[in-house]
C-alpha cells in the first residue's frame, strides 16, 4: 500500500522530525534538511547524521523525503541560476549524507523569459549537479505545478521536455502534487479522469519515475493556476482522489505526503482521513 505520512518540522535538530513523524503514525516523512529559506547551511557533523540514522532505526518510518529550498530556480539567468546550482548540489550531499534517497525541487519560474528559455535553463542547470553528484545516491524528484505566472511544471510536456534533454537520465523523477495538478487544469474528480490523467503520465514521461506524491486539497477549483492549500475533503478536489491513489497498487510503498494546513485538524486529522479511506 502506499506510505502516507506528512511534512515535519527539523526544529531542535534533524532527528526531531522522525520522532514527530512516528507520534504522528506516519509511514513516510518530508523534511527539509536545512533552512530552507537560506543558500547555505553549515556542514553535517558526524553526530548529527548519527542522530538521525538512530532515531530513524528506531521508529516504523519507512522512507524519508526531503524537500529542497524554494529559493532555488534553475530557471533563471546569472547569478541566481548559479546560486541555484550550488544550493541544490549542497541538497543533494547533505540527503547523501543522511541516507536519502528522494529529493524534491520545485522546476523554477522562467520569469521574464519565454517557457522554452526557461526550462534550457533548468536542463542545463540538472546537467551540472547530476555531473558532480554522481557518487550521491539521490533522485531528484521535479515537482508539478499550479502553472502560477511563469511557473514551470505545470503541463506534463514540461517534464518530457527537459527529459529529453537529459537523455531520460535515471536520477530524475517526478513528483505528483494533488492541488497543483487540479489547479493547472487536469481532472482527478472522477475515476475515468484519473485513469486518463495517469495514462497521460505515462505517455510524457512514464509512470515509473512518479516516486512520491503531495497531498493537498485545492481552495481553487480546476484551471485557476493558484497554489493554495486546502485539508482533504475541505476543498475543490474533496476526498474521491486520495481514495483513488492510496488504494491503487501502482503507489505500492509510494511516499505520500501531507503539506495541507497545520491549523484546524492539522496533519493528525488529515492522516486519519486517509486511513478511512485505506479500510482502517
């Protein structure tokens, strides 16, 4: 069956996350390794990451993801692409380091520049760090998203594009967000929608490298290009697709994770709900 878990705070240290995520009877957890708000961040001490591997031997999480800085855009020119490029090569080490093996990263906003500029861009921003990471044992998991302004991400054929331009390498995947696909335009509300929407993951990039999804309802309904996070069942999508998804055999041992709001039921609520709908 599939992992469900949430997004956890590393406040007091990266080890915390997993005691939340295990008081919270998550399967799988998202964290971000560092500040996710800053370029940098000191180096991993060896206690830290023997920390983390203790607390994470010792609870029933199977998988942990990590969720790379929303200040990187490889979308973008000059110095910020540059920027970018460091900051996700330093990601990359520190999930090495902490034994991680998924990574998430938002494909960037192209801002003033066309859509096909932009992904060139992270193409080529991808190449760099896939080639001087190629001792880290870390996926990169692009992100779908609202299509928001120049946001990239938001049709599958952004994904087939920079695909192509990375020869179909192994180390790129692709992670699935429920409110950002509903919002960008495409269907889940039914079962026949979501049969065609995967079957159009499959033709674009193939259901394969799909190795983790978000679990949002959406405060906007289909095509309105927002990114605004609702609880499941509160909003445009309501609970029929997370049913869809946590009992289809496809996700078998799929991480997916909660980044629904902290406030009202919070993530205990929304857990379990999806246990419900699992049969539990």
């Amino acid at each position: 069956m599939a992992l469900i878990g949430a997004h956890v705070s590393i406040a007091g240290g990266l080890f915390r996350a997993l005691e939340r995520g295990e008081a919270l009877g998550c399967e799988a957890i998202q964290i971000f390794t560092k500040n996710q708000l800053q370029w940098k961040a000191s180096p991993l001490s060896f206690q830290e990451c023997e920390r983390f591997f203790s607390a994470w031997r010792k609870s029933s999480i199977k998988e942990v993801v990590a969720h790379a800085s929303y200040l990187i855009n490889l979308a973008a020119e000059g110095s910020v692409h540059k920027d970018s490029v460091d900051a996700l090569l330093l990601e990359m080490e520190r999930c090495d380091h902490l034994g991680i093996g998924k990574l998430v990263l938002h494909p960037g906003s192209s801002k003033t520049r066309s859509k096909e500029d932009g992904l060139v861009s992270v193409a080529d921003g991808l190449k760099s760090v896939l080639e001087k990471s190629v001792r880290c044992n870390v996926q990169i998991l692009l992100e779908t998203m609202s299509g928001q302004g120049n946001t990239l991400g938001g049709r599958l054929e952004d994904f087939r594009v920079l695909l192509e331009e990375l020869d179909w390498d192994a180390r790129i995947g692709l992670c699935l967000d429920t409110c950002h696909i509903l919002s960008a335009g495409y269907e889940l509300r039914s079962l026949e929608a979501y049969k065609r929407y995967l079957d159009a993951v499959e033709k674009l990039v193939g259901a394969g490298r799909v190795a983790c999804w978000h679990f949002n309802d959406s405060k906007n309904d289909k095509g309105e290009r927002k990114d605004r996070h609702e609880h499941l069942g509160d909003g445009a999508l309501g609970l029929t697709p997370f049913s869809f998804i946590v009992n289809d055999e496809r996700w078998q041992n799929t991480p997916c994770l909660l980044e629904t709001p902290k406030s009202g039921r919070g993530d205990a609520g929304n857990l379990q709900l999806l246990r419900k709908l699992r049969g539990e």
